[in-house]
C-alpha cells in the first residue's frame, strides 16, 4: 500500500448508494414476484412486476443475504413490499 493510497476517498459502490437512497426516501409499493432463479455465479435473482401511475413495469434484482434466508417469502405469484423512486419509478428494490 503506497503513501497517498492511506489517504485517498474511497469510490462509493453505486448499487449501494442506490438501495440506501431506496430505503431511505423511496416511496412505498406492492409488487408481485414471477420468477426466482439462480444465476451462473450462485445468486438468487428474483422477478418482479409492479405498477406506478398506470404504467407497468417489470425488473429483476439480486436478492441480498437476508432475503436468500427467507425463501417462502418470494414464491412466484406472491405480493411483496417495494420501495421506488417516484421521480424514476424504473429505480425500484423489494425490501
């Protein structure tokens, strides 16, 4: 580790920033699950649907370590919380 390392700003992981920004000021939601899968690298990747103001949107999102431990919770067909951003309804989390 070089001198200036010591004193250089760490970069702020961007997925993080966006899900603190979620749970901290987005507005809540219900969602409805359609699939849950695992990826080529072991995460569980769950699909969702939901709808703001009319228009239908549908993502995926890596579930994090508290959510893989709570599988019945995500079962396709099933309702789950959600937090969106109104002003970006596409920036969406299941919480």
């Amino acid at each position: 580790m070089s001198f200036l390392s010591r004193f250089r700003r760490k970069k702020e992981d961007p997925e993080i920033a966006r899900r603190v920004l979620l749970l901290h000021s987005g507005r809540l939601g219900d969602a409805t699950v359609l699939a849950i899968d695992t990826d080529s690298e072991g995460n569980q990747i769950l699909a969702y649907c939901y709808t703001v103001a009319g228009v239908d949107y549908e993502t995926v999102q890596r579930l994090d370590e508290e959510q893989v431990r709570r599988p019945d919770r995500y079962l396709p067909g099933s309702r789950v919380d959600l937090r969106y951003d109104p002003r970006h309804p596409t920036n969406s989390l299941v919480v």
